[in-house]
C-alpha cells in the first residue's frame, strides 16, 4: 500500500507560480514511478507530467511543456509539481498517483497508476 498526500494548492492570479508537493508513505518510495494528473470541473482527468523510480525520465503533456516542472526527493519521500506562468485553463483538481511497477515504461495513463491521492484545488484567476 502507498498513501500520498498532497499539498500546495490554491489561488494565484494567472502569470503567478505554485508548488504542489505529494508526500508518499507506506512503501520504499525510491522504487516507485509516479506522477500528476488534474481534472478541471466538467472534464475529463489528464495526463500532467511523470517522474521514473530514478528521476532520470520524465514526461509532460504538451499543454505543461516549458511551464510546469516535475522532481522528487527520494530522502524526503515527496515528488514536486513547480507550476509557473499559469493560466486559468490550468485551473484544476491536482492528483499525485504512484505506480509501483518500476521495471515498466514511465507511462502517462492513469490506469498505470495504482496508488491515487485525494487532490488538492488548482484555482487560476484572469
């Protein structure tokens, strides 16, 4: 079991920056892949960006490409989402997920992700 709980979300007027950290527990959190997908209100969730087990690969979705950048402390058991130059189309629900398969593909589906944490509000004003 992995818990991860996720924090750093708010307000920010659009052109502003935010970080969102997850912290994971329950498992080695070096061995996991893992990454952040959002759900703005009416939408489908999507894909955000993802981190390998070792940091080493990372994956953005087009629409984050240049903004948004994702790390992990690996001694701190937390994976970080820097969020800047927002625009209120990033306005969202942020989910931190963990896939415990580390010898596959970093992957950008949710369905590879097992472990999902409960979100945290992204809201961007014009």
């Amino acid at each position: 079991q992995v818990q991860l709980v996720e924090s750093g979300g708010g307000l920010v007027q659009a052109g502003g920056s935010l970080r969102l950290s997850c912290a994971a527990s329950g498992r080695t959190f070096t061995w996991l892949h893992l990454g952040w997908f959002r759900q703005a209100p009416g939408k489908e969730r999507e894909f955000v960006a993802s981190i390998s087990w070792s940091g080493r690969r990372t994956n953005y979705a087009d629409s984050v490409k240049g903004r948004f950048t994702i790390s992990r402390d690996n001694a701190k058991g937390t994976v970080y989402l820097q969020m800047v130059s927002l625009k209120p189309v990033d306005t969202a629900v942020y989910y931190c997920a963990a896939d415990p398969d580390f010898g596959k593909e970093l992957s950008t589906k949710q369905h590879e992700y097992e472990y999902w944490g409960q979100g945290t509000q992204v809201t961007v004003s014009s």
